[in-house]
C-alpha cells in the first residue's frame, strides 16, 4: 500500500453537461495527474464534496482507483459534520482499495476542541488506513488547535499527519515541532506550501497540482534536497497560478476554468457552485498562457 507522498492533487469532480459525474472523464483526469508524478485525493473541497452523494463518492473511489493502479496512493476525502455517516463513509471506502483517508473538521456545528478530538479518534479507530487530519477554518468556522492535532496524534496510532489550511505559521509550526516522529504536515494552500515546508513541513496537498505538477514537485524536491534558492525560484515563478485558482469565483470553478483553457475540459459545478466569471476566466487565461500551460 503506498504511502501518501509529497505532492498529492485534490482533484476536481469532472461533470458532463447535465452535471452527473463523468467517470470516464474522473478516471483519464486520475491517470493524467498521476503520469505526471501525482498522487490524489479523491473527494475533497476541490471536489465539491459538498454536493455529491456518498454513492458517488463510492464509485469515485473505485474509478479512481482502477484509472491508476496500485502504485499510485489514492487518500479519500471521507470525513463531515456527523460522525456515524463520516464512520459509515470511511468504512465502505476502505473496502474499495483506498491508501488512506482525509478527514475534514466537522463544519456548522462548530465542535469544541473535546469534540474535534472525539470526532478524529472515533473516524480514525473505524478504519486500519493512515489517516491525515485537515484543518481548513475559513471553510469550517473553527480552527482546530495545535493542541488538538497533537493529542490526536499521540493518542491514535494510526492518525498520520494534518493537511494545515489555517494560513496560521506559528500554529503549523508548532505541530511540526511538537508531533511524533513520522507524523507529517502538507501544505493546504500552494501559496502556503513553501513556507510550511521551511518550518518542518513535508508537502501539500494541492490544488494548483492540476496544471503543473511538475513544477510544483520539482519545487518541493529542491527544498528538501537544500537547493533553497531554486525552490524559491520555482514558488515565485508559480505565484501567479496560485493566486489564479482562488480569484473571487472559488475553487473549484477557478481550477475548473484553468484546466478548461489548458485543454482538458472537466464541465461545471453543482449549485450553489457556479463557473468562474468571465473576469476571472480572462486572468486564468492570462496566466496559464503567459507560464506556457495553455
């Protein structure tokens, strides 16, 4: 079973016109990610997993999973705000030959920091997989602690790293200071990703990652084989395109848009989502044209 790796694309839900999931279209998008030396999450926010039914979360699993082989590490975005259906999700998914599982914090009930710590050791204790933590405030309402992400950490074997998404150094710093041996922090924002590994991060968990992987690895591989200044290098270079997939449309329609005009349409986005304005559209273009990407 391979391990979740440094770079790891959360992927877009391809739809087709009447907006059901393509999986035919989810299964080239797996296999063009991994070509690229990618591995994926499957199901995450870039994924709308707000707004696809634990069915098709399913069969996206196995999709997936079937596009790209064993020896790519597929991480499957099971977690919610309820924690028997997160269970219940996690459960089926590790039947479908997924690496491991990512579970988002509950959002709109605004846990207390008890309650994130219960909810993690009851999903993770469900499952045999590696599981990795994911911290995303703005989205969720409620930051979960330093504190939190490493009680977790020494008191649920099998919980192994965080995906930070805080934006917070001082607190990412913290966990990467203060967490076990081999537990691991990936970036949650590519802006972010460069300064999270120079405080003890690992890698990131990507959205950018669906038009240049390759960069984006090469950077982290400079850093952490001490070519500082080309990693730098690299991380200026793709600052644009980072900036370019969370225009005021969002994500997942901005990225949605970028691979659109770089060649690989994957449709829509489910309601409330809508596709990316024609403002946006225009600077996406821009700066997939102007990296060489479209």
């Amino acid at each position: 079973m391979p391990q979740p790796g440094m770079l790891i694309t959360a992927m877009v839900t391809p739809f087709d016109d009447d907006l059901n999931v393509d999986f035919d279209r989810l299964g080239a998008l797996a296999q063009r990610l991994a070509d690229a030396g990618s591995d994926l999450l499957v199901s995450g926010t870039t994924g709308e997993s707000p707004t696809t039914s634990a069915e098709e979360k399913l069969e996206m699993f196995r999709v997936v999973r079937e596009a790209v082989g064993r020896d790519v590490s597929i991480m499957a975005g099971t977690g919610g705000n309820d924690t028997a259906r997160s269970i219940a999700l996690t459960q089926k998914a590790s039947e479908l030959g997924v690496d491991s599982i990512l579970l988002v914090g509950p959002y709109y009930n605004k846990p207390s920091q008890e309650g994130f710590y219960q909810h993690f050791k009851a999903v993770a204790e469900s499952t045999d997989l590696p599981v990795i933590l994911y911290n995303v405030p703005g989205r969720t309402g409620k930051n979960i602690e330093a504190a939190t992400v490493l009680r977790v950490a020494e008191d649920v074997e099998n919980v192994i790293g965080v995906k930070e998404a805080s934006g917070d150094l001082e607190q990412i710093a913290t966990i990467c200071r203060d967490a076990p041996d081999g537990f691991r922090v990936w970036s949650g924002d590519d802006i972010n990703t460069l300064p999270i590994l120079a405080v003890g991060g690992y890698g990131v968990i990507s959205v950018a990652g669906h038009i240049a992987p390759e960069e984006i690895g090469e950077m982290m591989d400079c850093y952490h084989n001490g070519e500082v200044a080309r990693a730098t290098e690299l991380h200026h270079r793709l600052m644009p395109l980072f900036d370019a997939c969370f225009l005021a449309s969002g994500n997942p329609p901005c990225v949605k848009r970028a691979l659109e005009v770089c060649g690989f349409p994957v449709g829509g986005t489910r309601l409330p989502v809508v596709p990316a304005s024609e403002k946006d559209t225009a600077t996406i273009r821009e700066v997939c044209e102007r990296l060489g990407y479209a």
